[in-house]
C-alpha cells in the first residue's frame, strides 16, 4: 500500500526528461533571419525581433533538446507597408497565429558539438520537420558575466507552400533560407 | 488554362462574374432564389479558385469561407421554413453574431476586457446596422444587388489596400458574383415568385461584408473607422427614387451612390493605409 501511494505521489509530479544541463535563450543575442526570392530579380532578406526560448545541453552524453519561440508579429524586413502585409493572412497571418514554434526531435554529432538538429517547425498551425544544419557551435564562460554560455550558428530551409503560405508563389520565392544565430546561457 | 486560372482577376472578378450571370439565366426560370443561387455557384468556384479545397487548419479566413457558402444556403432555402418575417430578421442577425464570434473566437480570447467590449459593441452595431439597412432596400432587386455589389465592392477593395489581398479578393470575388446576378436581372428581369423579398434574402449581404470588413479590421490593417461609411452604403442606395422605368435606370440609379462611397473609401485607405502593394 505504501508503494502504492509513493508511485501515486510520483505520478502527480510534473514529468520531464532530462537530457542535460538547462538553459535559457538570450534574446540579445538571438537572431532568428531569413531570405527569399523576389521575383526572381534579388534576395530580400528579413528577420524577426522578438523570440524566446530554451536548451538542454549535454555534449559528454551526446544530448540536446532546444525549443524556440518567435514572435511572428515582430518580423522586420526594414519595409513598414511590406512588414504589415507579411503579418497579414496573406502570409503569416499574426494575429491569428502570433507564434511561430521549432521544437527539436532528434540531433545528430560531430564528435562531441551538434551537426544538425531535426525538429518540428510550426507555422500556421501547420508543423513539419525541418532539419538545421549547425555551422559553429562553443560554449564556455562569458567573459564579462562568467555566466556558462553556448552559441550556435544554423541554417536550414523550409517551403513555404507546405504550411499553407501561397500568396504570390511561385514569383514570390517558395523556398525560405533560414539562418539562426542564438546564445544561450546555462540556468 | 491552369496558369490562366491562377491570375487573382480572373479568380476574382472574371470567373465569379461569367458564372454567376449564366447560372442566373439558366435557374430564372426554375426558382425564385436563383440569384442565390447564381452567387453561391460563382462564390464556390471563387473560393476554391482563391484558397483551394483545403479547410485544414481551419483559419478564420476558412471559417469566412465556409460562413458565407452556408449563409447563401440558408437565403436560399430558410423562407420555406421560416415565413415570419420578424423571425427571419431576428435570425439573421443572431446568426450573424455567432458566425463573428466564431470567425474571431482566438482572438477575442487575447484581448483585455476594455478591447473585448468594444469589439462587441462595434461587431453588433455594425450587423443591427446592416441587417436593418438590407431589409429596407430587400423588396427592390436595383437597390438590393446595388448595395450588395457596392458595399461588398468596397470592402473587397479596402482590405486589399489595407494588406490583405486574400481579404480583398474574396469579398471581390462575391462582389463580381452579385455584378453578374445583378446584370442578369437586367437583362432578364424578375426571377420567377417573390420568395426572394422575404427579409432572409439579405442574410448574405449581411454577413459576407460583416466577416469579411471586420476580418481586414483584425487581421490586416484596415482602420476600424473605414466600416462606417461602407456600412452606410445600403442606407445611400435606400435613398434613391424606386419609380425609374427600366431596369436598366433602375440598376445604374442604385449603383452609383454605393460605388462614389465604395470607391473613397478605397481610395482613402490606399493613399493612407498600409498598401499590400507597390514595395
């Protein structure tokens, strides 16, 4: 009977699996960017200002999980009018969906630093896999707060149609690079 | 064909247009509601044409979509059920209501108490100002398809300059749709019987611009303010003699006040809103 209510006591208690050390995104130093086709004339390139997040990190055991937030009203191309229109349901539709999410599923090693993270990136309402090549990853002690910090630069692409964003496609470009550059600092 | 399908003024002022003006001719004959009808064939097609098949995620758009479809339906069909005039009124209005709140039901979830007030005051008052302005005019098909066509004219137009060309083309698309109609009736005359006098016959250009001007509001950038003068458009057309000869007269009388208020507004918000366009 008393284990019986220690599992029951265990039970109530919120789950969660720990792969490693827990850390938050720095927002100051998060940049979340993309660039797209314009018509087939240039890039335009763009970025939001807004995001959250967190990370757990355990290289020796090989081990990471990130989530990311954005806040897909804080998107910033330098075009106020283009700005709005992006926001509009013609494109990301952000009052209706004000938050973009990417939660990582699996990550793959080169040695002991992440190569690439594969998760679920959900626009729209819409989620779908999206793998995130990692160009440069240290982590270490902040020189002027000595707080543990790890930075990581990504790449990786999505297409757009596929959650529903056709406005103005093919012209329009359908494939968004994506380029992620965040920190994050150890809890 | 397909490439030709995808222009936007072909999904939404061509296509809606052709097909609601020949599904008019052809069920003139055969039903009392066959402007209903007519728009709700040309609207379909549109829809499908603008947005696809899909409704999943159901968006508020979608829901837009689905709403306007269903309150043609329920014009066309509810007078069979429905005879009191006083319940048809009532319903409209009631179901217009509703159909905002679930269009707009997130949203509203998001807002602090002071915000969620004045959407609700805002989002009746506009629907008590339509549905009472439509029911005026319902017993003249000139002023009814002259109102319709304009007010929905109007809003297609506005959400389009104040950044929603998915806004924007639906409610255009639902204004070529009434332009074909009503060019039927020109041309045609009377559909058979006088079921589509009963007050219900307005439900859809009551809600359609009611969803579809509210929608630019919240979700592009169209200022709250642009609705009033487009809402009064019914009452504008409402002013104009019903005594002209032809039809013809009768229909260009009936138009022009709503398309110089359409029209301004439009032009009001291009020059001053945020354009989905021209960057």
């Amino acid at each position: 009977m008393k284990k019986l209510m220690i599992v029951a006591a265990l039970a109530t208690l919120p789950m969660k699996a720990v792969i490693g050390a827990d850390y938050t995104v720095d927002p100051g130093h998060t940049y979340v960017s993309f660039a797209i086709n314009h018509l087939g004339f240039s890039t335009m390139r763009g970025k939001f200002n807004e995001q959250s997040g967190s990370l757990q990190f355990d290289p020796a055991a090989k081990k990471a999980a990130v989530m990311i937030e954005i806040d897909a009203t804080s998107i910033d191309t330098g075009h106020a009018k283009r700005d709005a229109h992006l926001q509009s349901p013609d494109f990301l539709n952000a009052v209706e969906n004000p938050t973009i999410t990417f939660t990582s599923t699996s990550v793959t090693w080169n040695g002991n630093k992440p190569a690439t993270v594969t998760g679920d990136l959900t626009l729209l309402g819409v989620s779908k896999p999206v793998t995130l090549t990692i160009t440069s990853m240290n982590c270490g002690p902040n020189p002027f707060n000595k707080k543990e910090t790890c930075g990581f630069d990504a790449t990786g692409s999505i297409k757009r149609t596929d959650y529903g964003v056709t406005y103005g496609a093919p012209g329009i470009g359908e494939v968004l690079d994506l380029q992620i550059e965040f920190e994050a600092v150890k809890n | 064909m397909e490439q030709l399908l995808a222009r936007p003024e072909m999904q939404s002022a061509v296509v809606p247009f052709a097909v609601a003006l020949l599904a008019y001719l052809v069920l003139r004959k055969v039903t009392a509601t066959a402007w209903l009808w007519a728009l709700l064939s040309a609207f379909l097609i549109s829809a499908a044409l603008i947005n696809g098949l899909t409704i999943s995620p159901l968006t508020g758009t979608r829901k837009i979509i689905l709403l306007v479809i269903a309150s043609l339906f329920t014009a066309a069909l509810l007078h069979w059920v429905l005879s009191s005039h006083n319940l048809q009124r009532r319903f409209t209005t009631i179901i217009c209501q509703v159909a905002i709140l679930w269009v707009f039901w997130t949203v509203l979830g998001r807002m602090n108490s002071a915000s969620m007030v004045l959407f609700l005051a805002g989002t009746i008052s506009l629907v008590l100002m339509l549905e009472w302005l439509f029911v005026r005019v319902v017993d003249e098909p000139a002023q009814l398809h002259g109102a319709g066509f304009s007010l929905l004219l109007g809003v297609g137009l506005a959400a389009t300059a104040a950044a929603s060309a998915l806004l924007g083309q639906l409610a255009l698309a639902l204004a070529a749709a009434s332009g074909g109609a009503f060019l039927g009736w020109v041309l045609t005359g009377d559909a058979q019987g006088k079921q589509t006098r009963q007050p219900v016959a307005a439900l859809p250009y009551v809600m359609a611009p009611a969803l579809l001007g509210v929608a630019a509001v919240i979700f592009a950038r169209l200022p709250w303010y642009a609705l009033i003068p487009l809402a009064a458009i019914p009452l504008a057309v409402g002013l104009v003699p019903k005594k002209a000869e032809s039809r013809f007269l009768r229909a260009l009388l009936a138009s022009l006040p709503g398309l110089a208020i359409a029209l301004g507004v439009a032009f009001y918000i291009w020059q001053t809103g945020s354009s989905g366009s021209g960057y």
